[in-house]
C-alpha cells in the first residue's frame, strides 16, 4: 500500500463555506465588552497594537487572540509570584485600565478566587474569542446524531467530488490526513462513504453518543498505527474540550472529543506550566501566533510526531489551501524532504499571486539546497512543476482541482 500525506489549511474548507480570516477578525472586533469609555475592548486592543502606518501588519484574529493570551499569562504568572513579568511591564500602566472590564467578571461563573481580578479578566475573554471562532466553524460543520450540516443540498457537488476522489485513493494507499482546520467535514465524508479510519480518541465513533458524551484520546495508537488511515487535526477541533482536573480531582489537563462543545461553560479557566513559570491556557483549538508550545501538549504533540513521522515515509505528501504560515509546520515538510527526496509533493493553492507563492515555496521547503539545475518553473497556465524537487504546483481552488482528477 502507498502511503499518501494530506495537509489541509483554510483553503480547503471554503467550498463548505468555511469562513475566512477576515471575516473571523471581523466579528471578533464586534464582539466582547467595554472599556470604561464605552470601547468596545477587542477593538481597542486591535488598535493599541496595529501600526496605522503600516497596512500590511494590521493584527487578524490569531493576532489578536495572541495579544490576549499573553495579557493572560502575564496576570497569570503574577498570581504565582513569578518576577519576570513584573520586570518587563509595569502593573500601572494606563493600558491596563483600558483594556479591563469589572463587570465582565462579575458574576460568580466567570471568577475564580485563586486569581487576580485581571487574570480571570483575560481568562474569560480569551474563552469568549474562542466562542467566536468555533460559532463561525459550527455554522458550516455542525456534525452530530441530530444535526449535519456538512451533507445539506448546497454542499452536494463538493461532497460528491470529495468523496469519489478520496474513495478511488483509498483502494490502494493509506490516506493519512492532517488537518489544520477545526471541523469535521473530512470525518463526514469517510463515514458517509465507510471508509474506515482512526481520529485518535476511542471509541471509533467519529461523534460520541448522547450517552457517551466525551472520548478519550488514544495516544498510544496515535504513535504505532502508520498502517491504517487517519484524521487527525494538528491545531484541534471546535468539538474538543479540556478539563484541567483528573477523575481523582486532582490537577491534570485532558482534552476529550465531545458530543457538543460551547467554550463559555468553562468555569475553571483550565490552565498547566509546561514550562516552569510559563503558564499555559489550555484550550481545545490551536490559535494565535504561539502555537508551538501548546503542540507541546497532548494530543497535538503525538498528532505532530505522527506527522513527522509520515511526512519522512510518504510516497505522496498533497497540500491543500495552506498558505505556510505555521512556521513549525513548514519546518516538518522541509525537513522530511531533505530525508525523503524521492517523495512526490503537489501543492493545490489559490490562482491568485502565483509568483508570491512560488517565491514563499522555494524560501519556506527547498531553500537547504546549494543547486537549482532546473527551479524555474515550467508552467502552464494552470500548473507549475519542477521536475528536479518532485514538485508540482497546481493553481487551482480545492474544488476545481477535485474536478480535474
């Protein structure tokens, strides 16, 4: 059996109309409390930390969830007595004040008294951005015993193209799928189609029962499976959730498959160190700029070594609407390539700024080489291709190329 590696980025979601980065910051920036001056306190914080000369470093989402999630940590590790936030900004600045809303934290749901008023502040906002991204994510993939939104008559012709391409791969490969988005389309389509695979909890049932409600992850399988396919989602899944105490009541974080995840019934503020004095807030998906250390957790870190893994052992590694901005995910493919040079690479992307993405291409997966012998491209309108790199380059929206196969 051949062994085929899926990477699946944003592009590969929107002809299930999933939502864009735009439209994800926009709604983040309408969305939140208010400052004391009546502000709302995402936007004000988009706007302290954008440089209006600069059109091009204007924060996203991620951006902005990252900003809060270091206000967190800092709060946070001032509550454990940790002296190195206290040094490099000052409790008293006036930014502070600006970006602080008593009234949010209010009520006895949404305060724990282990922490400062401002922790439980940017706790529960970071839960409420997150809330705003899964509500996008649900709208198009809500998948449960009651509800499929991803079969519904408009997503007819891309769940039949989907699933004859998959299908037909799937009688002489191992499709080893690994997702950046949070959703289950792909999950849908593998059942509806009875192709049998593993999304690394147990039982295998993709969406647990009423009565099961969670499922647990099966880390073990997740690292010594390669043989069978899978789905696994590198950055989580809005059906995901944590809860940061074991079945003992002692601390210790688990993420678990859920039937149905809203993130505002966190009442915990889940949080670990996993690094000393470096805390953590633990969420079900992966956003914001400051992934890696996250990854470092279960089940992204098997998920991530089992994609190192197959990356280093494919026959076919296929990348679908991924723009290479995950640094760290960038730095896996570029590595298995260096080891595995015989691997074939297709890169389905948008047509749009084709010489831009050939450019992030050469910089970001076959820069360690000292010689290009034949790296400009032959192209047609369509497609690029470098016979030296085993690299083809197909421009084209994830439906249309479904269509060509």
């Amino acid at each position: 059996m051949k062994r085929i590696v899926y990477l699946m980025g944003a592009g590969a979601a929107v002809d299930w109309n999933g939502p864009t980065t735009q439209q994800i910051t926009d709604s983040l920036l309408e969305h939140g409390p208010s400052n004391s001056n009546g502000k709302l306190i995402i936007k004000y914080i988009y706007d302290y930390f954008t440089d209006p000369n600069n059109e091009g470093e204007k924060l996203n989402f991620e951006g902005i969830i990252d900003v809060i999630e270091q206000c967190a940590q800092y709060w946070l590790s001032k509550d454990s007595n940790c002296f190195i936030n206290t040094k490099l900004i000052s409790e008293n600045d006036a930014f502070w004040d600006n970006a602080f809303s008593e009234d949010y934290i209010a009520d006895k749901r949404n305060y724990n008294r282990k922490l400062s008023p401002k922790a439980n502040f940017f706790c529960k906002l970071i839960l409420d951005c997150y809330e705003v991204v899964i509500s996008h994510i649900r709208c198009y993939s809500q998948f449960t015993q009651n509800i499929n939104k991803i079969y519904c008559t408009n997503n007819s012709n891309i769940n039949n193209l989907a699933a004859r391409y998959l299908k037909e791969k799937s009688k002489d490969s191992y499709l080893r799928i690994y997702s950046l988005n949070y959703d289950r389309v792909i999950q849908a389509i593998f059942q509806e189609e009875r192709i049998s695979f593993f999304q690394g909890f147990y039982p295998d049932n993709i969406v647990p029962t009423i009565e099961e409600m969670d499922q647990k992850v099966d880390s073990k399988r997740i690292l010594t499976s390669l043989n069978e396919n899978c789905i696994y989602h590198l950055h989580g899944n809005f059906c995901w959730k944590v809860v940061n105490t074991n079945t003992n009541g002692l601390d210790g974080y688990e993420i678990l498959n859920t039937y149905y995840y809203k993130p505002l019934r966190n009442t915990g503020f889940q949080q670990t160190t996993s690094e000393k004095n470096k805390h953590l807030f633990l969420s079900p998906i992966i956003t914001g700029y400051s992934k890696v250390q996250r990854t470092n957790l279960t089940p992204f870190k098997q998920m991530a070594s089992a994609f190192d893994i197959d990356c280093h052992i494919a026959d076919e590694i296929i990348i679908i609407g991924y723009s290479f901005g995950d640094l760290h995910i960038n730095d896996t493919i570029r590595q298995a390539r260096k080891n595995n040079p015989s691997v074939n690479i297709t890169i389905v992307t948008s047509p749009k700024d084709k010489r831009k993405t050939l450019k992030k291409i050469s910089t970001d997966l076959i820069s360690h080489w000292d010689k290009y012998h034949d790296f400009i491209f032959e192209s047609g309108e369509d497609v690029a291709y470098s016979k030296q790199f085993n690299l083809r380059v197909v421009f084209k929206y994830f439906k249309d190329f479904l269509e060509s196969q």
